[in-house]
C-alpha cells in the first residue's frame, strides 16, 4: 500500500472536487472526502510501517482549516465528509467564531448531509454543525465531557439552525459524558430516529422533563424518599421521531485505557498541557453512583422500536423482571450483560409478542426455551459458551426455532474489539453434531436471509443449504468449522451476497462451470485455510465479486495452478479493482524450535502446524487466541508502554518457552508487531539459557530478526532481570 499523508489525501480530493467544479456542468453537490485514518489503520494493522506512518501523520484541526482556506470556493460541493481517526481538536470553529469560519461554515451548509468525526480530539460539541443540514453525524470516540454548549443555543432557539430539521441519526458514544440531556435532545432535533449515546460514564439520562427536577432519578442516585414519592411527568413523546436507542454502560479502567490512547502529536507544552487534562477528567468520573444506573423509562417510550442495552453489566433483574416492555419495541440488545441461567425466566415479565429481533451475545446463557419467542425472526446467541457445550441446545433451536425465521446466528465464539470472550476457559469441549439431523431442521426455513453456524466442529456443509430449501439466503457465515469442501449445492444460491468459509480445514476447490449461479455474489471469504493455489476456476464463476478474502492460507496464493496461469493473470488485469487479501506473514527463527512474530504469524493455522508450531505464547493484550483446540496457549495482558511492568511475568513467560522445547514442541512467541513485547521475552529466553548479557542476547535476536526494539522500560527491566541471574547463578 502506498503512503499518504491524510493533510495530501484531503487537499488531493478538494482539488479533484475543484477540478469536477472547474467543468461548471451542474450546482448540484459532487463531493465525498475519505480521510479515515481509523479504516487505514484497521486494514493494515500487520503492517508496522503502515501504522506508524498513519500514527505519526494524523491530520490537525490548523491543516484541516488550512485546506478549507485553500479551496474555499469548491467547499459548498461537499456532501459528505469523513475524518475519522485523526487529530483533530475541533471542526472548524475553536474558541471564537471567525470570518474565516463563518465563511467555512456557511460553505459547508449548502450540501454537507454526512460528517464522520469519530476517533479524534475534539472536547466540546461542534456547535457550529447546527447550521448544517446534517442527516448523520458521528462523534464517536472523542473527549467530550459535556452538552451544555449544545443545550444553552438549544435554549436560545436562534435562527438558521437547520440541524434541527435535518438531523436523522446522532452517535456521541466512547465519549465522557455523564449527564445527557435526552428530552432535549429528542424534542428539539424534529427528525432524530438514532441516538448511540454508549459507553458514556453516564449518571443521568434525562428522559422525563418534571415539574420539580430532583437530582437522581435513576438508580442509586436516588434518595429513599424519591424512590417512593408520586412524581408528576411532565414529559410528550408522541411527537418524537426517535425509534432507536443505544445505551451501553462502561468501567472506569477502560475509559483510563481509552484516554492513554489519546496522545497529541504536538510539542511538549501542549502534551503536558494534555497530560493534566486526562488526569482531570479521570479523577472526575466517579462510578460510585453509577453501578446501579438503569433508565427503566426507556422501556416505556412510546415509539421506540430498537432498544440497545448492550454491555451494561449492572443491570437489576429484579427490577427487570417487574417491568412492562412498550410494545412498539420489536428489537432488543442485551449482549455483553452477563445474563445468565434462563433467558426464559428473565425475561418472562417484559417479553411479548411484539419482539422480532433478540440480541444475546457474550452473555453465559444456559438454557432457551426458544418456544417462549413464537415471533422471532432474528435472534444472535453467539458466545455463550455454556449453552453451546450441550449439542441438544443446538438441536432444539433449530427445530423449534419459528420456521419464518430470518436470520439465525448460531457462534460458539464471538470475535469483537476485546478479542475472544473466555477463548482459554472453554475447557476444550468439542461439539459432536450430526450434519444430516441439523439438515432436516434447516430444510424448513425457507424464509432465511442470513444464517450463522460457526464454530460447531461441522465437518461439512450441509446439503440442506440449497436453492429449494433457501431461495431468499444473501448471507452465509459457516467459519470456525471443520470443512474440508466447498459444497457443490452453494453454487446454486442465486441471492446470496456473501460466504464466510474462513478458518476451516478446505484445500481444494472443484467446481463445475455449467452449474453456477452465484451472480450476486460480492464477498467471498476464504482465508485461514489450507488452500495452496489461487481458486481461479471459481473465482472465473463469479462476475460480481468485490472482496476475496485469502489470507492467512498456507501459502500466499499468488499464483493458479500451472494450466491456468495464463488465465488467471487475465483475469488479475481485467479485475483489478477487485480487493484481494492475501497476505501472509512468516515468523522469524530465532533458535531451532523457537520463533518470534508479530500477531499476523499467529494467524494461518496450516502454515503454523507446517512448521512445527505446537505452543504459542501471547504477551499483548487485546489479541485473541485463534485455534485454542489446535496449539496449547499462554496468554499474558501487556501493553507496550513505558508504565508496563514486564519483571513479574518474566518467569513464567521463560518457563512456558523451556516446557515447549523440552517436550520437543516449537514455540511461537509473539505480540502485535513482534517488535518489543515479544523480543523482550524471548532475549530474557536467551540470556537465560546462554548464560548473555542483555546486549550480547539482544544481538543474538537482532541477527535473526532485524526490526526488534523493546521499549526503554522494557530495556531497563532487563537489565535488572540480568542482575537476578547473576545472583542466582552465584
């Protein structure tokens, strides 16, 4: 991938919009910028040179008003805007409102309908966004501590506001707001149907207005004599458009975790400046008062149809089980709440026949009595690893399941940003299920759009996934399996969009040409399989392909077998807009029977076991631990950062490398990068064995693996590992 600066990617699609203007063919608004850096970094987290560059290249808020100064005049073409990922500390107005900005802003108001500022700097509502007729705005992962600019010009109902009018969907979650001011929000922005207000350290959501506001309503908040006394609600729904909410809840460490991430690439001064800033904010937030905030009232809103919950862990059962569910609700998240026991006797007080749509992921579910639910058409029980360790709960879901069921998503384990849930605790219980009895329950539902069976040890795929008993399919995820072939009978799905077949056992691909009707097909995921060749007899078969995924196969696939290479070359330069991952990345041999890589070398399964690979130690945090039945894991949570203190895990980290060897296993030992986490542990490794010094171990790692370099903590905490073997040998 080629690198540039978001400051060059900006002026380069300003000047691309100035050139489309320049033609003067139409007045209507031609423009969308992309300059997201969080999707950059995403997509190319393997490559540390990538992501130091990003790292250190984040756009400001001065380059950003620096464009807007150089191409002013093409600024009213802008109809969508994303700058997700970068630095900046404001929008376009900082303290004091400019002619310059002004300008910027009246510019913008003409078309601007989608701005993207999430994963940023900025501390305070953009105020000036309300004079932007914006349909969708996202502040994600931002610093902004408080509403109360937005609610003082709320107040004020000045003119020319035309967010108020426009404005559909509002994300200002991963911020570090505590009281929000929900009534307001809803009754004053007319057409507002989203609100994502999650992993705020929330304290208050106002939701009634009333007569006489007493500090507390929710939870532990409330005083006793709150709790008991008649209040008067004031408060009018029935004209609010809102119909979606998500409320998720959050812990102090990991907002702490969330701010350390947050670092100005600027001068000393304003780091420290910084610096005070999140310590402030830290000792501010207190959840003293939180742990039992639960807005029940969100239950009651008259027009919310979508209710996400997700993540909150202090949830009260007690007061749930006494609650009413509005029946205009029809979807409810509750993922990530340590639900456990029956969901049935949970939920049996708000449930009712209204709820199409249940979310319960990453919960610890044992039992569903999926009768209780006649009206469901989608429900998500991923990763809850007690359920799935009984095969009659899988069996029962899918006969009993309504047979209108329209999306099914059945996964033993459930990836998201904080990696596998509980990935080394599942005490290593393998499902036994029979394909043919899971068949004869999926041959009824003839209305699936989207079916999830990852993860269930499947050996193959079933016959019953056909075009007769599925004409409507469009998603297939059947990862994490034991597949070792591509079913001939998905050739025939005429609606489906998309198959996930990664981290399966497939090595081969045999299709037949007359027999393919995979004409919509856009995503196709093959990665992590033992595939030697480039599938280019069914890539040949699939004429709307976008994204194929294969990566992390025993080889990095660049080439078709010998007969097809003229035509698979073809094919390269007629398809090369067509985004093809294949990467693969190798691990360095450091010593026979040990090697040391970044996250990316622990990845590829086959190419792992290809080389021996028997244990494999992770010392990053946030990884997750792929193929947990395949190698024996440890795992140890550091960050790379000076704070992190390495000598307590040392130890334990060197004896898990020696156990590997002695047994004559090979041991991968990695981190993110394979740069200094893992290099730390494996010089410690070295020095011990060899008797080295700190330098001469580090040397003897470099020769092998030329990009190491442990941070200066990490450094210093070896040396006086150093100074503890030589006491220890003498």
């Amino acid at each position: 991938m080629s690198k540039i600066k978001p400051a060059d990617m900006l002026e380069a699609s300003l000047q691309q919009i100035k050139n489309v203007v320049g033609v003067g063919s139409s007045s209507e608004s031609v423009g969308k910028i992309v300059v997201n850096v969080s999707k950059i970094l995403e997509e190319n987290s393997a490559y540390l040179g990538i992501t130091t560059f990003y790292e250190s290249n984040k756009l400001t808020s001065s380059q950003f008003g620096s464009s807007c100064r150089n191409f002013q005049k093409c600024l009213d073409r802008v109809e969508h805007l994303e700058l997700s990922g970068n630095q900046l500390e404001y929008f376009i107005v900082n303290e004091k409102l400019t002619s310059d900005s002004k300008y910027f802003v009246s510019q913008f108001a003409k078309s601007l309908t989608f701005l993207d500022l999430s994963n940023n700097m900025i501390k305070n509502f953009p105020i000036e966004c309300l004079s932007i007729p914006l349909k969708i705005l996202n502040l994600e992962n931002n610093l902004i501590t408080s509403l109360e600019n937005l609610v003082k010009e709320l107040n004020e109902n000045k003119s020319e506001m035309k967010l108020l009018n426009c404005l559909e969907s509002l994300n200002i979650s991963k911020n570090l707001i505590q009281h929000f001011p929900f009534y307001i929000i809803v009754k004053k922005f007319k057409k507002v149907d989203s609100i994502d207000l999650g992993e705020n350290p929330l304290q208050s959501l106002s939701i009634n207005m009333l007569k006489e506001q007493k500090k507390g309503i929710f939870g532990s908040n409330a005083s006793s004599s709150d709790k008991n006394e008649d209040i008067k609600i004031l408060t009018d729904y029935s004209d609010a458009s809102i119909t979606s909410v998500k409320m998720n809840s959050i812990d102090l460490e990991t907002i702490r975790k969330r701010l350390e991430l947050k670092t100005p690439l600027l001068s000393n001064k304003t780091n420290s400046i910084f610096n005070l800033f999140k310590k402030k904010i830290s000792d501010d937030i207190s959840f003293d008062n939180s742990k039992d905030f639960f807005p029940v009232e969100l239950f009651d809103l008259p027009n919310i149809q979508h209710l996400d919950l997700s993540k909150n862990k202090h949830l009260n059962y007690s007061k749930m089980k006494q609650l009413v569910l509005s029946p205009s609700i029809t979807s409810l998240n509750l993922s990530n709440c340590q639900l456990d026991e029956s969901v049935s006797r949970i939920f049996k007080s708000i449930l009712n026949n209204s709820i199409r749509k249940l979310i319960l992921h990453n919960n610890n579910i044992k039992e569903i009595l999926i009768e209780d639910f006649p009206n469901i058409i989608s429900i998500n029980l991923s990763n809850n690893i007690e359920y799935y360790k009984k095969d009659e709960n899988i069996y029962n879901i899918l006969s009993n399941v309504n047979p209108k069921i329209e999306e099914l998503t059945l996964k033993r384990v459930f990836k998201n940003e904080e990696g596998y849930k509980d990935l080394l605790n599942l005490s290593l219980i393998r499902n036994n299920l029979e394909v043919p009895k899971i068949g004869i329950s999926l041959s009824k539902f003839s209305s699936i759009r989207s079916l999830t069976l990852s993860g269930l040890f499947l050996s193959s795929i079933p016959l019953d996934i056909n075009q007769s008993n599925m004409p409507n399919i469009e998603f297939l995820d059947l990862s994490e399996n034991e597949i070792g072939d591509f079913s001939s009978n998905l050739l025939m799905l005429t609606e489906l969009k998309s198959i996930d077949l990664s981290f399966n056992n497939i090595s081969t691909i045999d299709v037949d040409d007359e027999m393919c009707n995979l004409t919509k097909l856009t995503s196709l995921d093959l990665s992590h399989n033992n595939l030697t060749e480039f599938p280019i007899d069914l890539v040949l078969l699939l004429p709307s392909i976008d994204i194929l995924s294969l990566e992390y196969n025993t080889s990095n696939l660049k080439t078709a077998r010998e007969d097809k290479n003229d035509i698979f070359n073809q094919w390269m330069k007629d398809h090369s807009s067509v985004k093809i991952k294949r990467m693969l990345i190798e691990p360095s041999l450091i010593l026979e029977r040990l090697y040391l890589g970044g996250n990316g070398s622990a990845q590829s399964k086959h190419n792992m076991k290809l080389l021996g690979i028997t244990h494999v130690l992770n010392v990053a945090e946030g990884l997750i631990a792929p193929y947990p039945f395949d190698f024996k894991y440890k795992k140890v949570e550091l960050s790379d950062t000076l704070g992190e203190d390495l000598l307590p895990h040392i130890d334990a980290c060197v004896k898990f490398i020696e156990e590997a060897i002695d047994s004559q296993g090979t041991i991968l030992v990695h981190c993110k990068a394979g740069v200094s986490r893992s290099a730390s542990m494996v010089i410690a490794y070295v020095m011990k064995k060899f008797k080295l010094s700190l330098d001469e171990a580090t040397q003897m790692v470099k020769e092998k693996r030329s990009q190491i370099c442990p941070n200066g903590a990490f450094v210093k905490q070896l040396e006086d590992y150093g100074r503890l073997l030589n006491r220890e040998s003498h």
